[in-house]
C-alpha cells in the first residue's frame, strides 16, 4: 500500500520518510484535472477582463519593445503601472494564437492549476499526501482565487512565484543546499517583475525560516540568506538597470511615474505611498478620512479582511488557520531546531501573518483581489492543521482545539454568507446547524467511523462558502479594474462605502455611459479636480455621495459591463466600448498614423484599441495624471501627422488637476479643432484644424 522513500538530510545522520500512497497521485491528477476544467468553464464571458492590461498583452504581441517595456500601445507612448512579466506569458500566447479572450486568459488559469501544484508539493514535503491534497483543493476554491486565475492581472503570476518560492524553501530547509536559496531568491525577484514590492511580503518568513530551521551553522545560514538576496536582485534588476539606463527619449514614459522613472514608480506609487497613502497621482485619499469616516480604500484595521469588501474573498478560514498555526507550533513544541514540519508552520505562518497584517493597515490604494495573495497561506495552514490535528485527536486539548476551530469557522460562514441574504439562503442554515453538531461532538472521543463523520462535516463547514462563491463567481462575467468574487455582499468593494459591486452596471463609479463631453472642465475626465469635503468625487468622479455606481446600465452579457455599447467612452476603471461605426471610422487609413487616436486615460483608450488592434494613445496613463505626453510633444505628434483623431469624454482619476497636461491638450485640442460626434462620442480630427 505503501511506499517509503527514504533522503538523507543534509547531515547524514538523519533520514526524512516521504510516503506515496496509491491514492495520492490519482488524487493529484483528480483535483488539477477539475481544477482546470472549472476554470476554463465559462472563461470566455469575462471578454477583455481588465481592459488595461488587455490592451498592454494586444500591444506586446505586436511590438517586441512593447512586449519588453510592458507599453500600453504597440508606438510606445507609455507602459503600464506595473513591471511587465505577466503580460509576458499572455502575449506569447496571443503572439502564437491570435488575439482573442481565450488566448489570453487560459494561460492565467494554467498559472492557476499551477499554483495548486505547486502548493500541493510543499506542503506535502513537509506532512504528507494528504495534507497537500487539502491544502491544494482549498487553494482551488478559495473565491478570490478562482476569480484571479481566470482574469488577466499580475496576480496570476505573483502567486505562482511566491508559492513557488515556498517550495524551493522547503527543498532548502530540507538539506541546505545553496541551490535551493538561489531558487528561492530568483522566484522572489522574478515576482518582482510582476508586481513589485507586494512579492517582498513573503520574504520576511522565508528568511526567518531558513535562519531557525536551516541544517547548516549559523554563519553559513547568514551567508546562504545574502546568496539568495543576491539572487533575488539579480532576478529583478536586470530589468530594472536596463529601463534606467535605457534613454528616456528612446522607450516609453514609465507610467504611474512623474519623473520618468522605474524607481519613482517602485519606491512611490507602487511602493511606499501603498503603506502610507501618500501616492502622488493616485485616483484619490487612502484610510480615514478626516471626519472619521471610511476612506476611498476602506477603513484600516485588524478587521479589515473581514469586511463586507474582503469577507467574502479570503476571510472564510482565516480563523482556522490561525488555530491550527498555534496548535502545530505547540504540537512541535520540544522538536528539533531543524524540525522541517515546524519549520513550515513558521513559513505559512509568517506568510499569513506579514501579509494580512500590512494589507490590514495600509493606508494607500488598496482592492480586495490583492487579497490572493493571502490563499496560498491559508490553504496550506489548513491542510497542515487537519492532518495534525487528526492524528493528536486523542489529546482532549486538541479535540478542545478541534471544536473552536468548527465553531469560529461555522460562524464566520454564517456572517458572511448573511451579508448576501438573497444567496442560496439556505447553505447558512445548513453550516450553522451542521456546525453546532459538529463542534459539540468533536469535543468527545469518537470511534473511528464517528470520527470519519465528524471529519466530512468539518470539511463541508469550512468549504460549502467558499465552493458555493466560487461557483457565483465562474458563472457570473467580470471585467474592469476592481473585480470581485461571489454575490454581492452590500459594500463597494474595495472602496469602504455602501453601494453595488465595480462589475455591476456602469463599472466607472459615477462616470455617465457615453458622456461626450470636452474634457474642459476641471471635474470632468482626467482633469479630476480636488475631492469634495464628504469625501464623494462629484460629478464625473469616482463616487456619487449616495455610494452607487453612476447612471451605468446592467451587465452585460459579453462580459463587458462597462455600461453604453455603443460609443460608450469608458472611464476611469472601465474601458471605453466603440461602435462599429465608429471602429470603421478609426481604421480608415489607420495604418497611415503612429496613433489612430488619442484621448485621455489609459482604459478609455483600450476598448479603441482592442476594437481597431491599431495603437491608440493613453493621454496621462492610468489615471490620466501622468506628464505624458507634454503639451509640446502632442503638438508636435499632430504637426507631423502621426494622430488622426482626439476621442472626447476620456476619463482619468481625482489625481490630476485643471493644471495638468491632459487638461492642457484637451483645451488646445477644443480650442484648434472642430468637434464631430459619432454615435454620441466626440470627436476631433487632428489633420483638419479650424483655420
């Protein structure tokens, strides 16, 4: 039945028993083969899923300097906010398939089964086959996950690498090999290309395990560590060195940075300004809001991750973990400093720890799916704790242990399934009665077949949330910038207030479907304007003061629920949606032009570009606040003729002002050109000024 395989450790003096039972790979295959085929079920109803990125993969597949820079269009005008390395893997594939949904999202659901593998392996390293099955199928259901591995933000990738991390870890704590340290700094920083510092979370418990637990001397330990830092930066920097150095007038303007700068955007927008809010060019304020009142990103707090935002993405075993940590550290308590099975619990503990606790207190932007980030973690603690905690179920402490665990996780199940009362309204009746039963009987000494019961219901408690949220969420569409799994759950996610989920109805957050306006104003597109004092962005802002989602109409089919089909000029977190009469218009001797157009923010100008796959250029990136390009610059664009048309009614974020340069070549365009509008979007063409 079974087979024992026995590795030397690195001493010699030890032997380390794997045990390969025959249910294992079986159980393996079983659980990647559903995983893949629940992914891919429905895959196509996302469409372009964030149209920012989407338009990034559409350039890079046709632009080799697109593809290294990650450029937001095929001319190089700017990159996106964020190191390139996820797009890499999706542009690839759409270089290989052609562009469509499917080509770039079924390689983030093979990022995906990967991460469950990948889990699966480290964990059952350390406790056994069945520990890793477990922590594998939590993983593949936890809601934020199956949302982020069908959607094409870095996130896919992040996990992949830092989970892989993990597991090279393990290997390193398993014989000390400096092999192993290597590979654990170079997945580190190679996740840094994905997305920055988020990847350096989990290095704190990575180091901290291997400088407790690792088979060599101390100072070999230490040594070992600054190898795999070295590593680490090598893996990163290459890119890095290479964007500095490169001239700045050869390659694209760094977005989200107002220096030009790969280090500004590190250290600034994507880095420090995440932990203290103060992100210059952000869409708007991060944590309380002076009157005390929730700030754009929610409230900060030990409680945040259980918020209606975030309750539903990650929170439903996070309790548990957090036992079944304390528990397998008190069951290792008198274990060998190199013990690899404490040495895991301080890994995933860490992880869990470092992780929830900064994005617990963060004041800057700060989404709910950034919560994916936690699952790894959190699965792989649960999977320890169950194969721990059932094999020490005689011990009447760990049976005590056993029914806090149910009835926390019972009663987590319930809160955050009531916040959605209209969803299966039943599944929270049934846990909370299940629970109670289970927790009261779990204290007992139970006969083997009891126990087996017992341990179905504990695993129906801890899993019918998430695998019902999950379901929600391969049935249901989701695009724009701030997607979100399962029902809806009476919060804006993501933004602290009251209101509908980002991908219901318009998906702009108050920005009117279609609006054609000029752009002239100080609050209306990129020009932003300040925030109001009650904390709302006013008209063509961010939120309304009532919390709802704008004038947006309801989602649609395609995935798309952006609001207006038809000339719909997208947003600030929405791409825009042409008409087909405006794509014939645009691709009209498209070719002829560097930019068949021009307008401003980045996810207005991705919906023309994915329609036309003809590069369109982002005015200001993201939150249409970046310097780029410069006045100057558009203007000497247009004189040589490389843009054909301004689009109208783009929209960027609250982070600009009347002073920007989007506002200042949307002035000059108005006052130089003449407007036309088609199918209720603005127009103005670039090669016929009004004299």
């Amino acid at each position: 039945m079974t087979a024992i395989i026995e590795r030397p450790t690195s001493t010699g003096a030890e032997t380390a028993a794997v045990a390969r039972t025959r249910w294992e790979l079986p159980g393996l295959a079983v659980l990647l083969a559903v995983t893949t085929i629940a992914y891919l079920i429905n895959l196509s109803a996302n469409g372009w899923a964030n149209d920012f990125y989407a338009a990034a993969v559409q350039a890079g597949s046709q632009s080799w300097e697109a593809f290294f820079f990650g450029s937001s269009d095929a001319a190089n005008s700017i990159t996106v906010d964020k190191p390139p390395a996820s797009l890499w893997v999706m542009e690839l594939s759409v270089r290989l398939f052609g562009l469509n949904s499917w080509s770039m999202l079924v390689p983030q659901v093979l990022l995906g089964v990967a991460s469950v593998a990948a889990l699966w392996a480290a964990v059952r390293r350390s406790f056994g086959p069945a520990a890793g099955l477990i922590a594998g199928a939590v993983l593949a259901v936890t809601p934020v996950a199956v949302l982020m591995f069908r959607f094409n933000n870095p996130d896919a990738l992040l996990v992949l690498l830092m989970t892989a991390a993990a597991w090279a870890m393990t290997r390193a704590v398993a014989d000390g090999r400096w092999r192993w340290l290597l590979l654990t700094g170079g997945l580190i920083g190679f996740g840094f290309l994905a997305k920055q510092l988020q990847v350096l979370l989990v290095v704190p418990a990575l180091a901290l395990t291997y400088l407790l637990a690792g088979p060599p001397k101390l100072g070999k330990r230490i040594a070992q560590l600054f190898a795999a830092g070295a590593a680490m930066v090598v893996a990163a920097g290459w890119w890095l060195l290479t964007v500095e150095l490169w001239p700045a007038d050869q390659r694209p303007w760094i977005g989200g940075s107002h220096e030009n700068s790969i280090i500004e955007l590190t250290l600034g927008y994507n880095g420090l300004g995440r932990l203290n809010g103060n992100e210059r060019g952000s869409v708007g304020p991060g944590g309380e809001l002076p009157a005390g009142g929730n700030g754009m990103w929610g409230s900060t707090g030990i409680t945040r991750l259980f918020e209606p935002a975030q309750g539903g993405q990650i929170a439903w075993l996070i309790l548990v973990a957090l036992v079944a940590l304390v528990a397998g550290l008190v069951l290792r308590g008198r274990a060998p400093r190199t013990d690899r099975r404490r040495a895991a619990l301080i890994l995933w503990g860490g992880w869990l720890l470092v992780t929830g606790l900064v994005f617990s207190f963060m004041a800057g932007i700060f989404h709910q799916y950034y919560t994916v980030a936690l699952a790894p973690a959190v699965a792989a603690l649960v999977g320890i704790g169950a194969v721990q905690l059932w094999a020490a179920r005689d011990r009447l402490w760990v049976r005590l242990t056993c029914a806090l665990a149910l009835g926390l996780t019972a009663a987590t199940a319930w809160a955050l399934l009531s916040r959605s009362a209209s969803f299966q309204p039943w599944l929270r009746w049934t846990i909370l009665v299940v629970g109670v039963l289970a927790t009261i009987a779990t204290a007992f000494p139970l006969a083997r077949r009891q126990s087996v019961v017992a341990a179905l219901a504990a695993a129906f408690i801890g899993l019918a949330g998430p695998v019902a949220y999950s379901i929600d969420t391969i049935a249901t569409a989701h695009s724009g910038a701030i997607p979100s799994a399962g029902p809806s759950a009476g919060g804006m996610r993501g933004m602290g207030g009251p209101g509908m989920r980002p991908d219901e109805g318009d998906g702009r957050m108050g920005a009117a479907p279609g609006n054609t306006g000029t752009g002239a104003t100080p609050l209306d597109g990129a020009q932003g304007g300040a925030m109001p004092p009650d904390g709302s962005a006013g008209q063509g802002g961010l939120l309304p003061p009532d919390g709802s989602a704008g004038q947006g109409s309801a989602s649609q089919p395609d995935g798309a629920m952006q609001g207006d089909r038809t000339g719909g000029a997208g947003g600030l977190l929405g791409g825009s949606r042409p008409s087909e009469q405006i794509v014939t218009l645009l691709e009209q001797n498209g070719s002829d032009y560097t930019w068949v157009a021009a307008t401003v923010g980045s996810n207005s100008a991705a919906g023309y570009q994915l329609a036309t796959e003809l590069p369109v250029m982002p005015i200001g990136g993201f939150n249409g606040s970046d310097p780029s390009p410069t006045l100057e610059q558009f203007q000497r664009y247009v004189a040589e003729g490389k843009i054909h048309y301004f689009v109208a009614g783009g929209r960027g974020g609250p982070g600009g002002t009347s002073e920007s340069t989007s506002s200042a070549i949307t002035a000059w365009v108005t006052a130089n050109y003449t407007a036309t509008t088609v199918d209720g979007v603005t127009l103005y063409d670039l090669t016929q000024p009004k004299s």
